[in-house]
C-alpha cells in the first residue's frame, strides 16, 4: 500500500470518531498553551509530522508513554492529563462502541440490583465527603453487589477510573499488595504496596477492595499507604468488619425490607421457572420465608432457586425444619447462623454425586472451568461432571461467570467456606488438594519440558488461573509428603512466565525461597535444580548467584536431562555475558548451541531465546554483525509462533547494536516502536522501552525528555536494576542536589552488593552526578546525605527520585 493509500484508510466509525475528538482535544490543549505544532513536538521529543497527524486525526491515537510525553511537554494538570488519555484510549478502541473508559476494570455483574434505592446514593454522598468508606454487613447481605453498583455508576457520572480488586482469593496478607498490583492498569513490577502507590500517584480513581475481613490488617495498611501517597484516589471497601483508620466512614448495609426481599424472591424464582405464579396466599408465605431468612439476599436466591421443585408450602416446611435443627455455634451472629443454616439446607437437598462434586469444587480458588472441574474431579465416584455442575449452576450453589469467548465457574465466598467445611468433615480434603495441585503441575509441566515457550497468547488464557496456581503452590508447600511438595516446583518453574509477565517478579523471589528451603534435593534434585535456574533468572546480579549456578550445573548434569541442562546453559550466556565473564560465557553458549541441537530444539522458542542471549553476549563483546545475525535468525524462528517475544526480547537487544554503532536516533525509534506495538501497555516491555529511553535520552543530553522517560519508569517499577545512575544524574542536573547526593549514597551502596558492573553509559552518568554535587554541595554535605543514601531501600530511593522528577516537571 502506497503512503498516500494509508493516509487515506479510514478507521471504523466509533474509532474514527473518537480519534477526531483525541486530535481536537490535543489542539486545543496546545493553543490554550501558546504553543506551535513545532514547539510541541520539540518539547515531546515527536516529530511535527506526528503531532499534525494527531491532530488532524489521521493516525490512531498513541500509547500511554506518548501521551504522557504529550501531558508533560504542555504541562497539564492532574484533571487535564485524565482528560487527555481516556480521549486517546477510546480513540485507541479499548473503550469504544458506546462504552466507558473506567467500567471495563468491572467485573460484570451477574443480576439485577433489587432493593437497594437508598442504600446507593447514601454511599455515594459518603464517597463525596469522604476518601476512604468501608461497606460493612453480615456474610450474603450483598455487599459486593452495592460496591459494583456505585463504581458503574460514579465511573458514568464522573469519567474517573474505577477499579475492582477481590481480595477474597488472597489467603495470605503478605500478596495484598501483589493482588493490587495485578488489577491496576498498567500493572506494575514491584508487588510493594510503596510501589503501587506510587504508579497510582496522579490518577483520579475509584479503587474497590472486596472482602477484605480475612486480610484485614494488611489491606487496612495498604488502603492507608495508597491514601496518604495519592491524593486523588479513593477507596471503597468491602468487609464484615471495619479497617479501623482515620477518617474512615463506615456504612452497614442492612438486609433488605421485606417488600424489596419479597420482590427479590419472585425475580429469582422466575427466573429459575418462568412459570412460576404466586397467589395472594403465595405472596404471604413469600413474605415468611423471607422474614424467617432476615432478608438477606444470598439466603433468599437460594431458597427462590428450590422454588420450582418443593413448591413455596414445603419450602417454607423445610425451612422451618432446618433452621430449628441447625443449631451449631452460638457465638456466631444471628444473620451469619441464618445464612450458613440456609447453605446447609441447600446443601441437605443435593443428591449424593452433587454434594459430592460441591466439597470438590471448594478447592479452587478465583473461579475454574468445565475442563478443570473434570480433571481435579475425576476421581470422584458420583459421574459424569457437567452434568452434575450444571445442576448445581441450577440451584445456584455455583455461579456462571460468560466471558466474549469463554464460560467459568465460581463458588460464592460463603458457599465455598461451607464446602470446605464438609470437604474436612467427609476427610476429603487431602485427596482433593492433592488432585488440584497435580492438575496445576500438569499444566506447568508443558512449559517446564524447555522445549516450549510459553508465548502471549497462552500468558491471557492461563491469568484467570493465577489465584489457583498461588494457593496450590501453597498447599504444596505445606504438605508433609515430599512428593507433594515437589509440586510446588513444577508450577513455580513452569509457570514462570505468569510473574514475569505481570511484572510480580517480587512475589515469584519469595515462592522460589520458600521451596529451596522446602524441597529435599536429594530426593527430588531436578525440582531443585529449576528452583535454582528460576533463583537465578530473578537474582543474576546479586553476589549470591554464583554458588547457585554451580550447584544447579552440578544437579542438571548428575540427572541427566539435556533439555534442561540446554536451556540452563542459555541463561547462563546472558548472565556471564552481562557480568563480563566472557569466557565462560562462550563456554555456556557452545554447551547449550550442542545440546540443543542434539535433541531437536532448533525450532522452538526456547533455541530463539538462545539466539537473543548469545545475540547479547555479541554485542558485549563488539561482534556485532554476528549479534545482528542471531537477533534475524530468533525473530525468524519466533514470528510464526509468537510476535510478542519478537518486540519484548528481540527489539530491545536491536536497539542496544544501534546504540553501540552510534545509530541513537534510530534507537530511540525502535523503542517507540515497541511503545505503539500492540503490547505497548505490557509491563515487560513498556518498562525494558523506557529503560532504553532514559538512557539514549541522556547521551544526546535531551535532559527534559530523558526525565519524563525516568518518571513514567519509576511510576511503574522500582527495582535494583533500574538505570539509577542516569535518574540520579537527572535529579543533580534539575538543581535537587541534596536529594541526588542521597541517592548517590544508594547507588555506591547498591553497586557493592552487586555483581553488576557499571556499563560505558552509567559510568559517564555517575560522572556528571559527582560533577554536580561537587559544583553545588560541600563535600560534607555529599557525605552526609551520601550515608542517608547508603540505608535506602529501592523503594524509598524510588520515591525520593519521583518526587524530585515529579518538581522538576511541575515547575
């Protein structure tokens, strides 16, 4: 297609409509500024061609990093910048047809809203008075339900990002923070709640935290931290009790009044038999049965679901039976004892397959599918599942969750704990856990076999697994049984891919030390050994890895597997390259190029994973036709199979050859290019972009945009390998020399815990930053602030150089 061709493609409507709007939102933003198209671009590090294109709405509006690029160089406040990028996201489809930018962080919800006209609007005015409210009530009440209401509805009033975080599949307080991190978009690398916030930081928001009683402590803490760092985010929670905080407005959602139960109850029983009628006679044993389970809506969707096969008279016999022998534990709430006595009488009418597949269902955690349920089920005696699931998704013990091209499942919290309950009573409970880590090995053993890759498009399906994949790793890890605990380094290993693409590295590190510490290498020395190779993939430049790397090459080689042994030789190529070892590095790479053509690996990702290694190792090394040519041959073996790995591993590594030939501008145009792929939203890649930026930013001395590239990174991650030299350099050269002095201080401490070397680049960098703070501090305010530096954790210099950035760029 000819230039002018593409030029004159149009978009599909709702697209090119919302282009339009982008491009006069950004003209009119750049006149009320006083700024030329060549100004703008000057200042945005764009080309003219690129803001006129924009503007004229000829070219679909760009990623996030551009926009923010855009923001900064027209020095747009907080409520003009939200502005401008919902403007570009619609434009970039991701909120058109008609919908709202916000809403799509949402779930769906899965019912009508019956009864709740006053309780609606009274959180909404405490929303408007107030930072953080806390939904409160008995278990079933409805909650959630409320919660979701008023985030569709403020996200449609007020155009503010609303996001959704269930926390009820969290069963340690410790992954808080992780579950925050994966729901917020973009997501961020660091799984601290300190780095949450500070990617959250300037973002008008709705953040809703859902049941957060089991977790109470630690979601109050993280709710406090992300208060106190981001002034335009508010937090709405879920919990059956209080986070105790100041300033905290509390609302308890009552159960319903009986007309607006008694209205629930006739929905839900026709929906479950559209032929349901009710009599005057009826609607009075309607009004009974739901007075007896004290409106509360859970209880009554239950009851309404049995209507059709006991008829509303012995519907309310039965009822009456059961509560009266229910008894149980007294020290329970009235409404809670209710609601557990409803499950439980639901539960008594189940025939024996179905009771039986519901205790199995308790196992999983955030939901599963047919195909799960089948596999961690099958050795149960009752039958054929789907037709056992179905009839539970019919008396609504188990929620169908419909996405655009998939269907799961999902036990409500409360029904689940009840499951649970009788899974340990039945002595189940073993087995059943047992069967749902096997069938979570299972999969991580497709992608443990080193002969697979896992690419982008198997990452999406298996996310919705994640919340199964941590808590079978955590039962396995507590299991007495080695074998069992072996388990859990089948799924760490081979499902790395799920941290690493999500950016949770941190919470990967911690699962990895937790089962080295567990596992028995001498019963189990392969498991170890991908322990090992996970450890040092996560921690190459920490002086612990080398003990590590020969123990897990003494392991690979004692079991014998030369698949395994090939890909722990590839990663080995990139880290002796890295750290300069270069002899061992080419030692690496032969064993591995040996290996992996012995046993037929020269298609597969894992060998175009290779290619990229060594493609680094030769560019170390200055060969860099050679690196050029191993970079050609990954990206041929990979574009068939996985486009994503071509723009995460193969462009960055391109940019670097650019580099060291002198090409910086054409460097810096391959790492936009990775910005406006379509995994330029991608934590991966966007940071491994703007790492590249802040560097080639610098060299050219384009200080101004080389701090909008820093700042965009360290609002999405703060980690011992970020370019810190050249952010430091940054802040000293900006005037903020006591600040640059202390992370001075970080960097000297970082460095001489590191195996890391210092690149041609970083050391110019540190350079320039001892050249300022010589020229503008005495030397014993340098050593002073320097030892304030030197106990820094990466996360507080992270918000030391944020803040510094964030002044540089305001003023």
């Amino acid at each position: 297609m000819k230039p002018e061709e593409i030029a004159n493609t149009e978009p599909p409507s709702a697209i090119r409509s919302a282009t339009d709007a982008f491009g006069r939102l950004l003209r009119e933003q750049r006149l009320r500024a006083g700024f030329s198209q060549e100004h703008l671009a000057e200042r945005a590090g764009m080309s003219v061609t690129g803001v006129s294109a924009l503007e004229r709405g000829i070219r679909r509006a760009p990623q996030r990093a551009t926009v923010d690029l855009l923001a900064n160089a027209l020095g747009l406040g907080h409520a003009e910048r939200a502005q401008l990028e919902q403007t570009a996201a619609r434009a970039r489809g991701r909120a058109g047809q008609g919908k709202e930018l916000p809403a799509r962080h949402l779930p769906k919800a899965l019912s009508s809203l019956v009864g709740r006209d006053d309780d609606i609007p009274n959180i909404e005015g405490l929303l408007g008075r107030f930072r953080l409210v806390t939904i409160t009530g008995s278990g079933g009440v409805g909650k959630t339900r409320v919660a979701l209401e008023v985030g569709s509805r403020r996200s449609k009033a007020r155009g503010e990002e609303v996001h959704f975080v269930d926390l009820a599949p969290v069963a340690d307080g410790t992954f808080v923070a992780a579950k925050i991190a994966a729901s917020v978009q973009p997501a961020v690398t660091d799984s601290s709640i300190a780095a949450v916030a500070a990617a959250l930081a300037g973002r008008p928001m709705l953040l809703i935290l859902d049941t957060c009683e089991h977790v109470i402590a630690d979601a109050a803490f993280a709710a406090r931290t992300i208060l106190e760092c981001c002034p335009e985010v508010t937090v709405l929670a879920t919990s059956r009790e209080r986070f105790q905080l100041a300033g905290e407005a509390l609302y308890r959602l009552p159960s319903l009044p009986p007309d607006s139960a008694a209205n629930l109850f006739v929905q839900r029983a026709g929906e479950a038999d559209p032929g349901a009628v009710f009599t005057h006679e009826g609607m009075g044993q309607v009004l009974d049965v739901c007075r007896r389970l004290e409106g509360i809506p859970l209880a009554i969707e239950l009851a309404a679901a049995r209507l059709s096969t006991l008829g509303i008279e012995t519907l309310l016999a039965r009822l009456d039976e059961h509560m009266a022998l229910a008894g149980g534990r007294r020290d329970l709430p009235q409404r809670q004892y209710t609601m557990l006595a409803t499950i439980g009488w639901s539960y008594e009418l189940l025939d024996g397959p179905e009771r039986e597949l519901l205790r199995c269902l308790a196992v999983f955690s955030g939901g599963f599918t047919l195909d799960a349920a089948e596999r961690v089920c099958r050795d149960r005696p009752g039958g054929a599942t789907v037709g056992v699931l179905s009839s539970l998704v019919d008396k609504s013990l188990v929620d169908v969750v419909r996405n655009a091209d998939s269907v799961r499942y999902r036990l409500l919290d409360s029904v689940r704990a009840f499951a649970l309950r009788e899974l340990r009573g039945a002595g189940e409970d073993e087995r059943a856990f047992r069967c749902h880590a096997a069938w979570v090995a299972e999969i991580a053993d497709h992608f443990e076999a080193d002969a697979v890759r896992m690419t982008h498009a198997e990452f999406a399906e298996l996310l919705p697994e994640f919340d199964n994949v941590r808590a079978a790793i955590a039962w396995s890890l507590e299991a007495p049984a080695g074998d069992d605990r072996a388990l859990a380094a089948h799924i760490i290993f081979g499902l790395r891919g799920l941290w690493h693409m999500t950016g949770q590295l941190a919470e990967q590190r911690r699962w990895i030390d937790m089962g080295l510490e567990r596992i028995d290498e001498g019963s189990h020395p392969r498991e170890v050994g991908q322990l090992l190779r996970a450890f040092i993939l996560r921690s190459w430049n920490e002086a612990t890895v080398v003990p590590m790397i020969e123990r897990a090459i003494d392991l690979f080689e004692r079991v014998g597997d030369g698949r395994a042994t090939a890909a722990l030789h590839s990663t080995l190529t990139f880290i002796f390259g890295t750290l300069g070892r270069f002899a061992e590095a080419e030692q690496s790479a032969d064993r591995a190029a040996t290996l992996m053509t012995s046993e037929g690996m020269r298609d597969t990702l894992v060998y175009a994973a290779f290619l990229s290694n060594r493609a680094g190792l030769r560019t170390d090394q200055g060969r860099l036709d050679e690196a050029r040519a191993d970079l050609a041959d990954a990206a041929d073996i990979a574009s068939g199979k996985d486009r994503y790995f071509v723009v995460s591993r193969c462009l960055p590594r391109l940019a670097t050859i650019e580099w060291h030939l002198g090409n910086i501008r054409r460097a810096i145009e391959i790492c936009e290019e990775m910005l406006a792929s379509e995994y330029g939203d991608t934590p991966e890649v966007v940071i491994s972009a703007l790492e590249a930026l802040v560097t080639l930013r610098l060299a050219l001395g384009e200080f101004d945009e080389a701090a909008v590239a820093a700042r965009s990174l360290l609002e999405r991650t703060q980690r011992d390998t970020a370019p810190w030299c050249h952010v430091a350099a940054i802040v000293a050269l900006r005037g903020h020399a006591e600040v640059a002095a202390r992370l001075a201080g970080f960097i000297d401490a970082l460095y001489a815990q590191s195996l890391l070397p210092r690149n041609r680049l970083e050391q110019g960098s540190y350079e320039i930053l001892r050249t300022e703070l010589r020229r503008q501090l005495t030397s014993e305010v340098i050593d002073l602030r320097g030892r304030e530096g030197a106990r820094f954790t990466v996360q507080e210099a992270g918000g030391e150089s944020l803040r510094a950035l964030a002044l540089t760029q305001d003023s």
